[in-house]
C-alpha cells in the first residue's frame, strides 16, 4: 500500500478500537472491526477504502512525470487538478497540466485531452532531482480535503467511498451499544475500483452468512441526466435500497421494512445485472451470501469534488445498525 492507503487505513483502525471487540488487518490491507465474535450467525459489512488514483510511470530528462491511472478516470477531470506524490519519504505536491490553450492548434482544441498529453509537476529541476525522491509506481493523489456546502452537502475527492468506510464502521457502533445476536465484522475493504478484490478476500476469510454492501450511486436530480433511464435518486432523500438479480430478496425487504418502521428515509433502484461493485464478490464467495447492497447518492462520481449529503451517511448507519440488531440465529435467507 502507498503511504496514504495506509493512514486511511490507521484511521479506520482508531476510530473502531473504542468498541469493536477486536480489530484486525489482513495480508491485503483490508482492515476488519468485529463485535460480539462467536455467534453462530456472521453478518458482514462492506465499504471499500480505495478510491482513484494514478501511479507514476516514467519521468523524462526535465523532471516531469507521466503516469497511469488506476480506476476509470475521465481524462478532463485531471487536467489542472493539484496533486500528493506519495513517496517513501512522504507526500510532494505537484500539478497535472498540458499545454496551454493559447498553444493548442484548432484541430487539438476540439479532442478530448489524452492521458499521453498530460504530465505532473513538482517542480523539479531534472529527472535527476525527481529520482532522488520518487520512485516509478508511486501513488498520487488529487489533493484531498473536504468542502462543506449549503443544506447538509458536502464535496471531496473520494466520497466513493470513504462515504461506505464511514458507515459500516458507525453502524458498528451503534450496534454495540444495542446489543447483537449476531457476529458483526465492519470492514474496510481495498482495489474495489480496479475489481473488487479485497472484498472477495475479506469475505472469504469471514465467511459470512449474510453481506451488505454499502458505496455510492449516482444521483440524477442534477442537469443532463435522464430520470427515464436512471431512475430518479435525489441528494439528502436517503440511502438507496437495490432490488434486482444480485440482491437477495429477504435482505432486501428486510432492509426496506427496518427503514419504514424506524422512518428512516430511503430511496428504491433496480439493477438487473450484477453490480459494479463490492456486492458483485460478496455475493458469490464461497458457497454463496444473502446479499445486500445500500447505496448512497453522489452527483460528480469519479471527481475531485463528489458531493454528498450527510443526512444520507447518518441514515445509511441507522438502517445498518437496525438490521445488524434485527438479525437472529434460526433466520432463512433462502429465496
């Protein structure tokens, strides 16, 4: 892991050691809270920690990087971002730039920018100078931080998916305080964006009878997106509770009756394939999980600026919680 997919990851760690019965890290770097251990019942919830990035991959004779992307960037959205370099010596600021406008023929001003036509700068000197303090395969990061806005909002570089991190690991402990029946693991989960990877492992090793996934969705109540096509999932009207194929439909309309008798506010969506996400490895670990997937909306995904709405974090946690505290030994998920 890079320096900073290990601070994620330490924070996670701190943050649940208060009430978690044990904390664990596993070879991949998935970090896993877990209460009430032993119970013939394992119920397990995702959020997968990574986000997208870059990795630099060559550096020329006059200090400037090139990189890949890691995850499915759009290439317009980095152009002038500010970047961390994530050294072995600790994060560098640079810059992602192209050529200026003003020296873009007719024929170039018209084409997305490319990948190949982008470079960071960190205001070295030479390619000597970069070498002494980056290595190729160092991760970079857009700069981080996080905007609060009006009416609950708020904006930063990976909402997808510190957003799920932040709630399965706060259902946790609420959870606890209510008291469980069931072994509850909260984990932190790694490389979703590049194929959900750390969930399959996390969930392998758990091996849970029942799994939800919590990340993000796109929210379509802003312009240019077609309701007819996408459904119509709002900021702030509460997580979205899927139904289709990869869903296990007792957890599905567990999830919705917990979310109507605790007024929790919620949204529905339909998804007639496997999704895109964690929930996808969940489901199909081992001999098979009673799967879930919770999903809160985000308008720009693959940003800089994801937003989010707060009030949708807190329902999110609530509804986990509920189900986590509802769910009993003797229980069929058995369609």
């Amino acid at each position: 892991m890079s320096g900073y997919e290990q601070s994620v990851q330490e924070v996670v760690r701190a943050y649940a050691a208060p009430f978690a019965d044990e904390v664990t890290t596993d070879v991949h770097g998935n970090v896993v809270a877990i209460a009430n251990p032993g119970s013939d019942v394992r119920l397990m919830f995702d959020g997968h920690c990574d986000q997208l990035g870059l990795l630099v991959s060559y550096v020329d004779e006059a200090g400037f990087l090139y990189f890949q992307t890691v995850g499915g960037w759009d290439p317009q959205q980095l152009v002038g971002q500010r970047v961390s370099v994530w050294t072995e010596g600790g994060p560098i600021s640079g810059v992602i730039s192209r050529k200026a406008i003003h020296m873009l023929s007719p024929e170039e001003r018209k084409v997305v920018v490319d990948l190949k036509d982008m470079w960071i700068d960190i205001g070295a000197r030479d390619r000597a100078e970069v070498e002494s303090v980056v290595r190729i395969g160092d991760a970079v990061t857009v700069q981080l931080g996080m905007q609060e806005m009006r009416n609950g909002l708020a904006n930063a570089p990976a909402m997808d998916n510190r957003s799920g991190v932040w709630v399965v690991i706060e259902a946790l402990r609420r959870a606890t305080e209510r008291g469980l029946s069931c072994s509850l693991f909260a984990a932190s989960t790694v490389q979703e964006e590049i194929g959900h990877r750390g969930a399959r492992t996390a969930a392998y090793g758990i091996d849970p009878h029942v799994a939800i996934a919590v990340d993000v969705t796109h929210a379509t109540d802003c312009p240019t997106i077609d309701k007819r096509q996408r459904g119509e999932v709002t900021l702030g009207g509460g997580p979205v509770l899927v139904r289709g194929p990869n869903i296990n439909p007792h957890v599905g309309d567990c999830l919705t009756r917990l979310a109507v008798a605790g007024n929790i506010p919620h949204q529905s969506a339909a998804l007639g394939r496997a999704a895109p996400n964690d929930s996808n490895a969940l489901q199909v670990t081992r001999a098979g999980v009673a799967t879930g997937l919770v999903q809160i909306p985000n308008r720009y995904m693959h940003s800089a600026v994801e937003t989010i709405s707060l009030a949708d974090l807190e329902h999110a946690a609530e509804l986990l919680a509920a189900f986590a505290c509802d769910l009993k030994p003797g229980d069929s998920f058995v369609p």
